[in-house]
C-alpha cells in the first residue's frame, strides 16, 4: 500500500500544476511546477530529519542518467538562450551536441556503460542552469557522498545513498506534476536529457509542436527502454487512466 505521504504529495501536485495550466502559459507553469517540486523535496528532507551531504560544487550524481519530460528540456533550452552570450553558449552547445551523440543509437544496455558528466556542469562542479534544473536533479538528495562516489566509479556502495523518506515522497511529487503535463496532453514520453537538449537547442520549433500538444523530439532522443517495454504503449495505457480518473 502507497504510504499516505507518498499520496499526498502525488495528489496536491498533479491537482496544483493542472490547475494551473487551466489559466497559464504551460511553460510559466513548468518553471512554477519545478520549484513546487524542489520545494516539496525539501519539505520531506526537514520532516526526515536526516542529514544530507549534498553541497555545491560536489557533483558524483551530474553523471548519472538524466530522464527527463520534454517541458524540462523545453525551459533548459530556453534558459540557455536567454541566458548565455554567445561566447559561452557555443561551447556549451558544443558539450551538449558531443553528449547527446554518445546516447543516441544505442541500446539500453549500452546506455547503462555511458559515464560522462552532464553538459551542463561547470568547472567548479556547479549546475549552470540550477534555477531551471530538472525535477530529476532536485529530488535527488544524498545521506552518504561516499555512496555518491561509489556509485560514480562503478562500485557497489556500502550503503544506499538515498532515504527513502525523502527519496520515495519527492519521486512521487515528480510524477504528480509531470502526470498533470500529461493528462491535458501535453508529451508524456521520456527523453534523455542530453540528446533531447541538443534538438532544442538546434531546432526552435521543438516548443512549437510541444505547445500543440504534439511529441517534441523525435524518436531517437527517447530514454532508451528494455527489450519488450514500450514507451508508446506505456504513455497511451497512463493517458487513458488519467483521463478515467479525471471523469
Ligand atoms: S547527490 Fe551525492 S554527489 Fe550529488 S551533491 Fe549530493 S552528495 Fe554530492
Ligand atoms: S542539469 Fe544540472 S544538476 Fe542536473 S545533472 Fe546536469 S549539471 Fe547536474
């Protein structure tokens, strides 16, 4: 049985963020949903109690996979533009084109041996787009940097890095907001975040299909999924609950 916390927070965000993109410009309210998200997060950090190790500039965890929902890639892309002169946009571009070029086209299992830091990470370690990093980023709080480094180099870890107490209700607060993004249908699909990024950044009219509820990124910059699993049939089985559930 889901833990009443876990529901709670589902159930508020997912009711939260479709409010919203009731009467809002969906991409105000996917920067809006992220912050719901992180704040949330860090409300079941204080009610744990635990003590995380998570610090700037440490960055074992910007090399892990980064699944993300196209309204993520969408602001990201956006920030990078608004952002960035174009002195320091062309090499980060460049980061994120040789990125992306190492997930794509290949299989789940090759996905799994990829180890290479996040585009977006600056020398000092730090996030360059922290105030518009994805929901995937924020939920991630670790109890152990030693687990975090274990991890990173491959090692099983003597300890799990995560709590659940925090971990299990801030997944569950992810979900609830991008289910809302779904449910009044907009792209369900998952994306990996560098190779999603890379279209964004080089085709403008990704946020245009978005905002007409189309897919924004072609195929081959979904997450990779196990043989036998598809993505398809997976957002078309959770679309049809959510539109049972809303009825
Ligand atoms: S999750 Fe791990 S690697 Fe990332 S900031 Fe926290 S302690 Fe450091
Ligand atoms: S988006 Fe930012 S926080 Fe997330 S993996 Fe990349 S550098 Fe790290």
């Amino acid at each position: 049985m889901t833990p009443p916390l876990n529901q709670a927070a589902y159930h508020s965000t997912f009711r939260a963020v479709s409010n919203a993109l009731a009467t809002t410009d969906p991409i105000v309210v996917a920067a809006a949903a992220l912050r719901y998200v992180g704040e949330s997060v860090d409300g079941f950090h204080q009610l744990s109690g635990a003590t995380v190790d998570c610090r700037a500039g440490c960055s074992f965890c910007c090399w892990l996979r980064i699944d993300v929902r196209a309204h993520e890639v969408l602001l990201i892309a956006r920030h990078l533009r608004a952002e960035s002169r174009s002195a320091q946009l062309a090499p980060t571009r460049d980061r994120i084109t040789q990125a992306a070029a190492r997930v794509t086209n290949i299989t789940y299992a090759q996905r799994h041996t990829v180890h290479q830091p996040c585009a977006l990470l600056d020398h000092a370690g730090c996030c360059t787009v922290y105030d518009v990093r994805p929901a995937a980023c924020r939920r991630y709080l670790s109890v152990s940097v030693d687990a975090c480094e274990a991890i990173w180099q491959g090692e099983p870890p003597a300890s799990e890095p995560e709590n659940p107490a925090i971990a299990e209700p801030g997944r569950f607060a992810a979900s609830g907001a991008h289910n809302a993004f779904l449910a009044a249908g907009y792209d369900g699909y998952s994306y990996d975040l560098m190779a999603a990024l890379a279209e964004a950044m080089d085709d403008p009219e990704c946020e245009a299909r978005w905002r007409l509820k189309q897919p924004a990124f072609s195929e081959k910059s979904r997450s990779t999924v196990p043989d036998g699993f598809s993505q398809e049939e997976a957002v078309a089985r959770l679309y049809a609950e959510l539109t049972a559930a809303s009825s």
